[in-house]
C-alpha cells in the first residue's frame, strides 16, 4: 500500500482534529460543576430560581469558549487542511 | 475543499462566492453571508415599517392591536434586561443592545428559514465584538480618565501591563469567536445529519436537533453575547 505525503498529511490531520477535541472534557466538567451548584444553590433558595438560572447559563457559556476553541481547530484542521497545501 | 472520506453525499454548509468584482485591484467576493444577512435585514425592516405604520394609526386611549403588542413585548423585554444589569446608565446604552440582540438573535435562528446563518461567518462575528470593543475602550476612557485607564493596567503590580493589556485585547476575539463557534457547530452538525444518515430518520427526528441548535443555542448565545457586553461597559464605567 503506498500512501503519498500529501494522504499521509491528511491522515495526520484527522488524528489530530480527534485529539484537538480532548478539549471538550474540561467544559463538560466545568459546566457539570456549574449545574450541580445551581442546583443546589435552587433548593436552599427556591424564590430565586430565575436569577440562578441565567446567571447559570451565562457561566456555563463563558466556561463552553475554550471547547469550542478545541472545535474550531479540529474544524480547521479537517475542513480547511492548512498543512496539506 | 473537501475531502473526500466516506459520506454519501458531501455535507454543504461552506460559504460560498456568488460572484465576484474588482475594487481597487482586489478581487471581492459576494457571498452567501452577504444575501442572507440582507434578507435577515429586509425581514427586520418589514417588521419595522409595519410596526411604525400601525403605531401611528393606533389610538393610544384603545386596546393596542396584536402588531403594536408584540413590539412592545420586544421592547419592554429589552428595557428589562439592559436595566437589570446596567442601572441607571441603561439609557444610554438599550438602544444599542437592543439592536445587536435583534440582530444576533434573527441571525442566528435564520437556521430554520433554511438561510445558512450569517453568524457562522467570521466576517459577520469579528465586526460585532470590535464595535462592542470601540464602546467598551470609549466608555472606559471617559469615565475613569487615562490615568484611571492606566492605574487599572497596572492592577496588581506595574509588570502586570502587558498581560493586562493582552487581557483587554482578547475581549473581542472570545466575544466573536464564542458567538461563531457555537453557531458554526450548530451549522456543521445539522448539515452532516442531512446528509450522512439514509432519508427516513430525516422525518420529524431533525425538528428537535433544530429546536436545540437553532433556537435553544443561538437564544442562549444572543444572550450571553448581549449580557458580556453590558457586564464590560458596566465595569468600564465603574463606581459612578
């Protein structure tokens, strides 16, 4: 089976768009963390619910930047192949 | 440009150049993302237009029509959230909050109208975050003063400028890339389910994906955007 450099690249490239998405492990993480305290934060003030919720949401947004930064490299490592050319 | 793994047929959801022109030696390309940020932009226009021709025939001693109703739904919503975090600077700023929301927030769930989002382009995103920026730095600048701006640079210890400094420039660039990511992934996975999986899951299964990706995330995401940019001019503005 010959592979040409340029298959061999892509290959490598794929590899690495799977290992650039590691990076979702820690928002999950961090918004899981986010989620449970929200909770909790709900039953011992349940008046309070609206305000916890969005302030969640917001957190658990601002912890998703750095996936998604993982996901945009995968992204452009699969789609855009900027070490193929 | 794409590569050629196994998929049945490609998954479409590149931009793409309808046609182009010279302008100063360049060549410039109208893309997808200019036609549908236009027709977003019609839409929000028509909604205007009509909305304005209806207020001014309404009597405001009756009960307001439906059209009148829901624009002040919009509004009042709007008012809400800019006071709740803003105060009493709100003011100021509901006008422009409220139109990069509207805006986002069309953008985004024009998903469902089948336009590809004009937010899934960098080109529409990075322009957002630099305005939000420009206000931010301006504000900054005129309530705390430059030597305010300055002793702010220098927080924690006078060597802490230049991180400092790189601080401050990444606000834009998380502001717009976390808006793009996130429609751009919504954008992404939509079009490999239409087009990897055979037709009959392609029946009634996608419309919950579509209220996830589409409405869920891009709500989420026009508020997040709206809310860390109040949340900056609140800090820019300070103790006031």
């Amino acid at each position: 089976m010959n592979i040409s450099g340029v298959e061999f690249i892509k290959g490598c490239s794929a590899i690495g768009a799977g290992l650039a998405l590691i990076a979702g492990i820690g928002p999950g993480i961090g918004q899981g963390i986010a989620a449970g305290h929200a909770a909790s934060a709900v039953g011992r003030n349940p008046g309070a619910r609206s305000d916890i919720t969005s302030t969640m949401l917001l957190g658990q947004a601002v912890a998703e930047t750095t996936g998604l930064y993982g996901l945009l490299v995968g992204m452009i490592l699969i789609f855009v192949q900027p070490l193929a050319k | 440009m794409m590569n050629p793994v196994l998929l049945a047929n490609e998954p479409d959801f590149m931009i793409k150049g309808i046609f182009s022109y010279q302008l100063f030696g360049q060549t410039v390309w109208i893309t997808t993302t200019h036609v549908c940020t236009l027709i977003v932009m019609i839409l929000l226009l028509t909604f205007a237009f009509c909305v304005n021709r209806k207020l001014k025939k309404t009597d405001p001693y009756d009960a307001p029509p439906m059209l009148v109703n829901i624009a002040e739904f919009i509004m009042e919503f709007l008012n809400n959230m800019v006071t709740g975090v803003m105060g009493k600077n709100a003011a100021k700023f509901v006008n422009y909050i409220s139109t990069i929301a509207i805006f986002i927030l069309i953008s985004n769930i024009s998903g469902l109208l089948g336009l590809r989002p004009p937010t899934a382009d960098y080109g529409v995103t990075l322009p957002l975050g630099i305005i939000s920026f420009c206000l931010i730095t301006y504000n900054k600048f005129k309530w705390q003063k430059p030597v305010g701006v300055l002793k702010g640079l220098m927080e924690p210890w006078p060597f802490w400028l230049p991180i400092n400094l790189i601080g401050d420039f990444a606000v834009p660039v998380s502001l717009s890339l976390r808006l793009f990511a996130n429609i751009l992934s919504g954008t992404v996975m939509m079009a490999l389910y239409y087009s990897l999986l055979p037709f009959f899951v392609k029946i009634g299964i996608p419309s919950a994906l579509h209220v996830y990706f589409d409405l869920f995330s891009g709500a989420i995401q026009t508020y997040v955007f709206c809310m860390l940019t109040m949340t900056y001019i609140s800090d820019a503005i300070g103790e006031t």
